[in-house]
C-alpha cells in the first residue's frame, strides 16, 4: 500500500538511490560482500537524514492537500 503513495515513492526511491550510491563503490564481485555492504551502509545512514528526507515528504504531502492532488508545479526536490 505504502509503494503505492507518491510521496512514499519518492522516499523510497531516494533511500535506494542513496544506498546504491555507497554499496557498489568498492564493486563487490561477490553477493556476500554485496549484503555485507548493504548492512554496512543502512547502519552509517544517520537519523538526521531520516527526519530530514520524512519532512520534506509531509512538506510535499501537505502542499499535495492544499492543492486538493492536482500537479505540484513549484515543488522543490531538496537532497
């Protein structure tokens, strides 16, 4: 259900982007060493990033509810 929302889309795709960004640096060439870097990384991500990244998502969900769901021309995707 979750995956479904736009906004919850949007979080996730950045989470992963992220993620993916620091997991295949070194280029692991064994699925171990992929899952260990998966761990490794979802561990390092600080809580601060995560409040920031679901605020910026109810900012958007809010702006959403104002605008009664119609298209958000002037939103700003922040990093």
């Amino acid at each position: 259900m979750a995956s479904q929302i736009s906004g919850f889309n949007s979080i996730r795709h950045f989470l992963m982007g992220f993620l993916k960004s620091k997991v295949y640096v070194n280029k692991p060439q064994m699925i171990q060493h992929l899952q260990d870097n998966i761990c490794h990384e979802i561990e390092e991500i600080q809580p601060q990033m995560l409040l920031d990244v679901m605020k910026n998502a109810l900012k958007r969900a809010q702006s959403c509810i104002a605008n009664r769901g119609h298209h958000l021309v002037d939103i700003i995707f922040q990093s």
